[in-house]
C-alpha cells in the first residue's frame, strides 16, 4: 500500500484470516479514496478474478469508482454508487446469502471428499490436493466508501453487516470500510464499538485526534500511554496515514506510511488492459439517477421485461416465476398472471404497454387495445396493434376472443373505469354481462395489462382484476397507490429514488403472489411507429 516514512521499506496491506477487515478515516481529501484505487489496482496486477473479486460501494454519490463498473471488469463483481437505503441493505443482503451459499458449498466438498472443512483456506487447500471438481470461490474484498450511510434510514443494514462481519472471514470474504469519522456507541445510525472490535486493521489519516481516538486505544497496553498515533493525526499530510494491525492496543504495532497513489491516467490505463488480459465481465453497476435506457435489442423469450433493478438480489427463482435479477432485467414469465399498472406518471404505463408489444412480437400473439379514443397513450400504439375504442367494438372483440379461446392474445385496457358498463362497485351481488366479459377476458387471455391511475379506482370498480393481477407497477410519488400495490410487510423509506426524475422512469415493482418487490427504472418507452420518447403532459 506504500512505503514506511521511517524505514522506506514496502508496507504491506494484508486480508488473511487472522487479520480479515480494515477500517479507515480520514478528513476530506486526506487520501481516503485514493488508498482503495491502490488496493483494488493492486488486487488486478497481482492476482485472477478466480483468486479475488472486488466489490465497491461507493456512498458519495459520486463517479469515484465508475470507470470498474463501466469496464465490466471480471474481478469487480459490483460496483454500487446508488446511496438509496434500500439498495445499500441489498448489497449488504446479497453477500450475506454469498455465505449462506458457501456454506453449503463446503459441505458438498466435505461430503464427497471425507475431509473437514470448516474455513475457507481449508476448502482451497482440499481442492488443490484431492483435485475435487467443486466451485472455484475466488476471496472477495467488499470495499465500501463513507460507509456511516449504511445506517440511515435503513435498520435492517446494521444486522446484515453484523453477520458479515461475524462470518465472512469463515468463508472468505473480507472488508475494507472508509469514513470520515469512526465509530460511535449508538447502534440505530452508526457503527458500534462491538463490531469495531472485529477489525483488527485500523488505517488513520489526517483527522482530528477524537476521531483517531475511536480506533486507537487511549492507553496503550506496551507502553501504559496514549498512542501517540492519537496526536500525530491531526498533523498527517495528505496522502499519510497511521497504520495499526493490533486493533490499535499496541504503540509498538503503529507504522507511519506514506501511501502510493494512483492517478486517473493510471487507472483509465488499467481498466483498458485487464478486459484485452482477463475478457469482460458482467460487473452490476448500479448508478445513482441512471437515466432509464432503451429495450436492449435481445430479450429472453416467453418473459415479460420491464428495465432494470436498482438493487443487487442474488435471485434464483425458478425460470417460471417472476425474477429481479442482478443488476438487470426485471421480468416475469405470464403463465395466468397479469399486470396492474397504477400511478399518475403516464411515461410508467406507456413503458409497461411498450414491454406487452415486444413481447407480443417476440410471441407471435396479437396486440389489442382497449381504451377510449382520446386517450394520450394511444399514439405509442404500434401499427400491428388493434385499438378499440367504442362500447361496441370492445365488447365483440372480447366475445370474438372468448369465442375462439386459443389464448393467442396481449390485452392491454387502459383506464376501462371510464365504461361503467365494465365496472362492479363494491358491494354489487350480481355482475353484470360487461363485467363478466371483462373478467373472463382477462383470465383467458395469454397477458393482459390492466391501467388505473389510482389503485382506490380498481378496487371500488374493478375489484374482479385484482385477484387475476397480481403483479403491480406503481409510478413513485404517490403513496396511496404504493401502499395498495406493495405486500403489508413492505417497509418504504423516501429517499431521492421516489421523486421522479426527468431523465428516468422510476417505478415499485411488486408480485403480491410471492411477495416479491423492488425498485426499477424503466425502459424508454419509445413509440415503434413515431420513433420518439413519450413526454407526459
């Protein structure tokens, strides 16, 4: 990581199981970031991505780290610069199931080997010498910038990183923490003392001596003084830093290290190497306000996609249920299953109609549209759509579909609440023939996409769709339809994600049949025979 001050001789950063975390503080510019450039710069020249991932977490809202993502870089398994408190719990979650996965990774090793298996070093040193055919698991090095933001907003972040730390030295993974300031006593927003205990490598930059205080102990246990690492702090340059390995108990274990640094011609050389070294990766790279983009040109048959997660899951559902993968695409397989499209940000059902026509196409179903002829989302219509917008005409092409009953259709009814002839207010003991058309239409069909506005309107007038759509995308800013949409279990915290955005289409996706939700940024909702966004009035 540098050179000794005293001594000029290399300084080594170490993560083993004796020594697996680090934490790191330091005042603005004291050299903080640059410290983890060099470890993760470092990590690419020494060693494969089989030998140790990354995974960089990044809670400035800054670009600090976003040419690793932007690379695809196959030793960076994530690179987060999203702040929102849900994404930060899911990076957390995601590496807590990476040990519950390694755990029984172990056991099948031990299993079919006879050997016990109990760490990670023990694991690797088993497959080198038996030669087992088992799952190579590369060490990974979780490094996460102003990492206090863990604990804003979010109680559960606190008991995820407890079990990381608690066990991700058992299984390999390590963690690298920088902050301006330490550690405090108080468990609802910060990091406490218990888990401070846990890192027995504490790097001090420039800062003040309370600061430095809070990772290096006030009487230390050779010398019966103060570590005189407390005072110096304060007068660190930039780029200096106090190194300790004993948890900051011992004066004698405190070395003054001038650390090397890595320019962003260095770093824009690197990343333009390893991919022509070690091939492309599929690094999740999720962007704090990523702009929505367009439907990318190749799409999973037989799934209805929708745009891109803004957390990290680790989903391994079945490929018939609905899924929000890593870093990408949130779809859903509609084997009977329908969507109900609510919010006042019309750019979410034109996105959502947008997804229904391409998987119509990719199908080979016919697209029809029910809704009334003003309506200002028929101009995304696409010409191989039918669009019916009379009383007459929508009720001959559901008995027509019925009629046929080859489950060859996509229905799409946008705001049918406006033909009371469709709607069943509550309380009504005998559904009319229009009602029961509509329900046996949508229940028939091969997906259908059912818009309201406000969730209150499907549940007073159309409280038959529910039941057959359990799938909900929710427009942000309204909280009356999120409530409606999300399973009761589901806890929301406003942040910056739920206030919409110019540039990007936020929505809830919600599956009330598994409880499944999250964030999702849409797809452009590009219109296949006008050729251009779709702008809300």
């Amino acid at each position: 990581m540098g050179q000794s001050d005293v001594t000029r001789q290399p300084v080594t950063l170490a993560f083993t199981e004796e020594k697996p975390y680090a934490l790191v503080i330091g005042d603005v510019n004291s050299g903080k970031s640059a410290l983890l450039h060099t470890v993760a710069l470092q990590i690419f020249a020494n060693y494969t991505p089989d030998e140790v991932k990354l995974a960089i977490a990044d809670f400035k809202e800054g670009a600090e780290f976003a040419l690793y993502g932007a690379s695809r870089l196959p030793a960076v398994e994530a690179v987060v610069e999203n702040e929102d408190p849900d994404c930060a719990a899911s990076f957390l979650r995601y590496y807590v199931s990476e040990l519950h996965r390694r755990q029984s990774c172990f056991t099948a090793l031990s299993a079919d080997t006879g050997r016990l298996i109990r760490k990670y070093e023990t694991y690797r040193a088993v497959q080198r010498e038996t030669g087992a055919v088992s799952e190579i698991l590369p060490r990974i090095l979780l490094m996460i910038d102003e990492y206090q933001s863990l604990f804003e907003g979010n109680t559960e972040t606190a008991a995820l990183l407890s079990e990381l730390v608690r066990k991700g030295r058992t299984y390999g993974v390590h963690l690298i923490m920088a902050s301006q300031r330490g550690v405090s006593e108080s468990a609802r927003n910060t990091f406490t003392a218990e888990l401070k205990d846990h890192f027995p490598t504490r790097l001090v930059f420039r800062c003040p001596p309370a600061a430095a205080r809070r990772l290096f102990s006030d009487r230390a246990v050779d010398t019966g003084r103060e570590n005189t690492g407390i005072a110096a702090a304060v007068l660190l340059k930039t780029g200096h830093a106090l190194l300790n390995d004993e948890a900051g108990q011992t004066e004698r274990a405190t070395v003054s290290v001038q650390c090397f640094y890595a320019g962003d011609d260095l770093i824009e050389r690197m990343c333009s190497l390893l991919p022509h070294v070690n091939g492309t990766g599929e690094t999740a790279w999720l962007r704090y306000n990523a702009a929505s983009r367009a439907a990318p040109s190749a799409l999973p048959h037989g799934e209805v996609t929708f745009g891109d997660s803004v957390c990290l899951h680790k989903d391994r559902a079945a490929s018939d249920a609905d899924s929000l993968k890593d870093d990408g695409l949130v779809s859903f397989t509609p084997n009977g299953t329908h969507i109900l499209c609510t919010g006042s940000d019309l750019r979410v059902p034109a996105s959502v109609l947008c997804s229904a026509a391409r998987f119509a196409e990719q199908e080979g179903l016919s697209l029809h549209i029910f809704c009334a002829e003003s309506h200002p989302l028929l101009r995304l219509c696409p010409e191989t759509a039918t669009v019916y917008t009379t009383l007459a005409a929508q009720r001959e092409a559901l008995s027509r579909q019925l009629r046929e009953g080859q489950n060859r259709a996509v229905n799409v009814f946008l705001e049918m609440s406006a033909e009371k002839e469709f709607t069943q207010p509550l309380g009504t003991l005998r559904p009319s023939a229009d009602t029961a058309l509509l329900k046996n239409a949508v229940a028939h069909s091969r997906l259908s996409v059912v818009f309201e506005r406000r969730c209150k309107i499907v549940r007073s007038e159309l409280p038959q769709i529910l039941a057959l759509a359990p799938i909900h995308i929710t427009a942000v800013g309204d909280s009356e339809n999120l409530r409606a949409a999300l399973p009761d279990t589901a806890r929301i915290t406003a942040t910056a994600f739920d206030v919409p955005q110019k540039d990007s289409i936020h929505a809830y996706y919600c599956n009330r049949d598994t409880e499944k939700w999250g964030k999702i940024v849409l797809f452009q909702p590009f219109s296949p025979c006008q050729g251009h966004l779709f702008k809300s009035p």
